[in-house]
C-alpha cells in the first residue's frame, strides 16, 4: 500500500481518489536535520508538476518571508500533511489526512525538529487534534506529543492568506519572526528560553 525509505515515500496507492489525479508523490524538501519543519496541507498543481512543497504562489510568499525575518528557505524543512494532489484543490479528507499521517510522523521522528511550524488550519488541527481557529491562534505555541515525543508547535496563517487577505500579511510575518528566533547564527544554539 505505501512505502517509505528515509525521508521519501516511494510507493503509496492508500487513498484511490488522490493516486488517480497526481502526477507525482510530492516529498518534503530541505535538510533531513532542520530545527525547523513546516507543514502545509497538501500539494497544488504547482507543486504535482514540480514535485516539491511551497512552489506555487504561496511558496513565493514563503520564501520571501523567511528570507525578510532572516532565514533562508535551504536551511528549514517543508513537508505537507497529504504527499499527493487532491482533486481540485480540495482539502485532504479525513482519511487521506489519516493514511498518510505515518509518513509526516516518521519524517518528524527522523528531522527532529526544534519547532514544528503548521501553515494554515488544515495542518494545525491535524497535528493538535483539536479544532483550531488559526487567524486569532496564529503565533501561538504549542506543547504536543508527535511521534513518541513532546514536540514544539508554532501556529501560522497559511502563506495564502496573504494574498487574498493583506491584513493576514503582518500576522505572517510575526509568526515567521517568531519562528526565526528558534536559531541563531552562534554556532546554532537554541534560544528556546526566550519563549
């Protein structure tokens, strides 16, 4: 059904609707030691053709956002709740969000974030288990236990809600702040004791 080697899912025909509309899986991208992952919903049609997260216009926001707060988008992680497609841009259902919650576990478990960055209301409810009302909770953090271990948990507006919203662009970029904070350039000690 699904196949995993490192960081990479190979193989997966776990959810029908998905596999018959991707072109490709979509894996996450950036260093398999990152202290910081973000997480996104799923893959764009931007990101099906390429095969890497964040690409679209959202990934333009990103990367300019990270590079204005001080971090470059090579040094951080980006990987997505569902690796593949839904069909016209519709969310993950709840069993596609399910079957391919492995893999983003095994990819947290092997990264080993510092800061687990979610990016919109579809990744911060699946990885807290909760309801989550994103525009007010932005730039919260969040202890939860993922894959076996307490994980650290930084609630953003997804990159596009800049675009169609600019009030949510301030609101962006103060959680991205936030998340830069999470390293500096000495020797990449943590400041963790600021939060």
């Amino acid at each position: 059904m699904g196949e995993m080697d490192g960081l990479t899912v190979t193989e997966c025909t776990k959810c029908p609707d998905l596999v018959a509309c991707r072109s490709q899986i979509v894996n996450g991208v950036g260093p398999a030691d990152a202290d910081i992952l973000f997480v996104g919903e799923g893959p764009g049609a931007q990101e099906d053709e390429q095969g890497e997260p964040f690409v679209g216009r959202s990934g333009t926001v990103l990367s300019d956002t990270l590079r204005d707060v001080g971090l470059e988008r090579e040094i951080v992680r980006i990987t997505n709740c569902v690796r593949c497609r839904p069909p016209d841009n519709r969310n993950p259902r709840k069993e596609e969000l399910a079957n391919c919650r492995e893999y983003l576990e095994k990819e947290i478990d092997r990264v080993d974030p510092e800061l687990i960055v979610t990016l919109g209301k579809v990744p911060s409810e699946h990885l807290l288990g909760r309801s989550v009302a994103v525009t007010s909770e932005a730039g919260s953090l969040v202890d939860k236990a993922i894959a076996g271990k307490p994980r650290r948990i930084l609630i953003s507006v997804h990159p596009a809600a800049t675009l169609y919203d600019r009030s949510q662009t301030d609101t962006f970029v103060e959680t991205l702040t936030k998340a830069a904070e999470f390293t500096t350039d000495t020797g990449g000690q943590k400041r963790l004791g600021d939060f």
